[in-house]
C-alpha cells in the first residue's frame, strides 16, 4: 500500500512553530566579550570613584 503522506512533501512539518533559522556560528557577528567586559570594569571604577568622592564631600 502507498502512504498518501510518503508522497507530498513536508515543508509545513519542517517548522511548525514558524521559528527563524538558526545563525551561523563563527567569528562574523560574533559578540564582543573582551569589549564587554572592559566597560564593565570601567563602569564599576566609575561607581567606586561616586560613592567615594560623595562620602568625601557629604560626610
């Protein structure tokens, strides 16, 4: 017997739920964690040098 589904092909089961495709993976695009991660460090320098200068003034 021949399967009715086996002959139509299946775009619509490939993704049912519509997602978008997957990004490639490599270096284009790729976040920049080193860049990250030295604003970061500058902006808890920032808020150290805050909370000092506003207890040398206000205290």
């Amino acid at each position: 017997m021949n399967d009715p589904m086996k002959d139509q092909p299946q775009a619509g089961l490939e993704n049912p739920m519509q997602h978008p495709e997957e990004q490639p993976t490599g270096s284009d695009g790729s976040p920049k964690f080193g860049r990250l991660l030295i604003v970061l460090v500058l902006v808890v320098i920032l808020i150290g040098f805050i909370t000092f200068a506003s207890e040398w003034l206000y205290s």
